[in-house]
C-alpha cells in the first residue's frame, strides 16, 4: 500500500477519527491536524476521510473552503507575495503580478508544478513609500520593476537562498 502523499508519510486518519470521536467540531479538528501534517488538505486525503467518518466529500469541502486558513494546494517552498495595495497597484503592481504568472505558469492562489513558489496577492504590506512592493519569504523588495524580476527571482531558482 502506498504509505505517503506528497512526500510526506501518511496521516492515521482512522486513529485521527477515533482521537476526536464525538467531540465538538471535530471535522475542524480533524481538518487542522491533516493540514498541520501535510501544510494543506491533499483531496486524496480528504475522499478518505469521508469513507471513515462517513461523511459526504462536499461537506468535507463546505468546511474547508468556509474557512481561508485551510489550503486545498501543497505549499511551495518560497512564497511571493505580490502587494495590490492602493499604493502599489497605482505604481504597477498588476503588470509585476502578470510577470510572475507567466514566468512560472502559475496563477495567484497556486504553487508551481515543481513546488518551487507560491503566488499570493496581498493587501498592503505596510511599505508603502517603496511601492511596488513584493515581498518573498518575509524579505521586502521595493520599487520593483518588471525587468528586474529575474534577477531577484533567480537565486530562488538556483536553490541559491
Ligand atoms: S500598498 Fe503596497 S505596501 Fe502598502
């Protein structure tokens, strides 16, 4: 039998639903502990799941999607966060945003096939003076423009960083 999803080993879903039978909420439960083992919700994970709780899969997916900290897509290994603040969008945010999707075939929202990055738009990352701004992995570069993104994305392609 196939013992792990995604690269990592596979959750015990069936001593999960004994952990947490009959408490309050414990699909919620259930669903972080899954989320907290593999960074999101793998769907294969999820149809089990509903075989051992004998749950229909739509609910499964109602819960998780009501709530935004549940991730449906595996985590990359970097993430960039493109800001869409008033401040930057006004400073060409949007054409830094499209760069980066089509570079990486990647749509906000979503991980490269090859897990490198996560896309994410965000609201404003309190640099404003610096806009546009996008932030990768908690580091800030500012005044971007869309020729330089090779550049500052290329050490991340290289496994440089
Ligand atoms: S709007 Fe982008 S940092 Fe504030």
């Amino acid at each position: 039998m196939d013992t792990q999803v995604n690269g990592n080993t596979k959750v015990d879903i069936k001593g999960l639903a004994e952990k947490w039978k009959g408490k309050r909420g414990n699909l919620i439960m259930i669903l972080h502990e899954i989320q907290n083992h593999y960074g999101y919700v793998p769907r294969e994970v999820s149809l089990q799941l509903s075989e051992v709780l004998d749950v229909p899969l739509a609910r499964i997916y109602e819960v998780i999607t009501f709530y935004n900290f549940f991730k449906l897509e595996p985590p990359g290994k970097h993430t960039i966060s493109v800001c869409m603040g008033t401040a930057c969008y006004l400073k060409g945010g949007a054409k830094l945003l499209d760069e980066i999707k089509n570079m990486f075939a990647v749509e906000e929202g979503q991980t490269t096939k090859d897990g490198l990055f996560h896309l994410q738009v965000v609201r404003c990352l309190g640099c404003c003076g610096l806009a546009p701004v996008m932030m990768i992995d908690g580091k800030i570069f500012g005044k971007v423009k869309p020729d330089e993104l090779m550049n500052i994305l290329s050490p991340y392609v290289k496994g440089e960083v």
